[in-house]
C-alpha cells in the first residue's frame, strides 16, 4: 500500500513538473504540487465568485424537490476548506493553528461571513498547510494522524477539498461564473 502511494505521489510530481531538479521527489514536493492545484482552482474559483453570491446556495425545491436541503452557502464551502485545511495541518505539524477556526458543522467563525475574510481565511489556511506538509518525510509519513497516518492525512487533504470544490463550481454554474482561468480576451493571445 505505502509502495503505491508513494509511486503515485512521485508520478504526480514528475507529472506537473514539481520535483527538485537533480532530485527524485519526496513527500513534500508531492503535496506542494497538491497545494498549487488547490490553490489555483479553489483559491482561484473563491476570489472569482462576486460577493454578492457568497450567501448563494440552491434553493430548497430545485428539482428534484428539497435535493438541496441544508446544503452549505458558498462562502460556507470555501470557508469549510479552510477550516480543515487548518485543523488537519495542525494534526499533522504539531503547530498550533494561528487563528479561529470555531463555528458549527466547521465552517470557520461565526462572524466571518464576508468574501474578503473568506478568502483571507483560505489563502492563510493554504500556506498553513503547505507548511504542515513539508514535514512528512519517508522517516515519519507513516506515524498516527487523524485519518491513520500524516501520509494519509495530508493526501485527505486535497481529496476533501476537492470535493468541495466540485460543489463550488456547480454554485458559480449556477451563477453564470465559469471556474477556470478566463480565455484571453478576443483579438488577444495567438500572435494578434
């Protein structure tokens, strides 16, 4: 089991070019390479969304009826990421989380509701985490960690926000937002 994550873990490095030159990748260049991609599509996608949908969640009723039921508002998910981001870091580094992260169903504190605070949150929470998982090594990546070891730990860390970031992208959807890196504007680009 710890063979193939580790050669998954190396491939995805090697893949997106995040492996020390001269080096053979290690665990922390591995999740770097994790966290850049969250940083890019769900930091990207959080200072995309307008800040008037920040409190946009589907609607109870939306077919199929009461589907979206309690579901979390979209700062909601992207103060979630971070709130994990941070508690889980903090499993994994020993280092104590540097802010608040209360608030029910973990969706950070109750009094941040705004797009600037949300994002600041995250932005924090992403480099928290980069710090924590630059301390898996080959030599500790297998002691306890609160989803069984730090290794696994850290990679929970980018399937979880990742889940959420797919939720993300279908509320932006919804709001005529498109994830992703915009086109370059027309008659831009391509030699024009």
């Amino acid at each position: 089991m710890l063979t193939a994550l580790v050669i998954a873990l190396r491939s995805s490095a090697a893949v997106f070019g995040q492996a020390p030159k001269g080096n053979s990748p290690t665990f922390a260049s591995a999740f770097d390479t994790q966290m850049g991609m969250i940083e890019q599509e769900i930091l990207g996608l959080a200072r995309k969304m307008p800040a008037d949908k920040y409190n946009f969640a589907p609607k109870t009723g939306t077919p199929p009826a009461g589907t979206f039921d309690g579901v979390r508002t979209f700062g909601q998910q992207v103060r979630h990421i971070a709130t994990v981001l941070y508690t889980m870091s903090s499993d994994i580094s020993g280092e104590k989380v540097p802010v608040p992260t209360d608030g029910p169903d973990e969706n950070g504190p109750v009094s941040m509701t705004s797009k600037d605070d949300s994002v600041k949150y995250l932005e924090g929470a992403i480099a928290f985490a980069r710090k924590a998982l630059r301390t898996i090594t080959a030599q500790n990546a297998m002691q306890s960690g609160p989803m069984g070891s730090k290794l696994a730990t850290g990679a929970f860390l980018g399937a979880h926000s990742y889940d959420h970031y797919g939720q993300m992208v279908v509320y932006a959807r919804l709001n005529g937002i498109k994830p992703g890196a915009d086109a370059p504007p027309q008659g831009k680009g391509k030699g024009k």
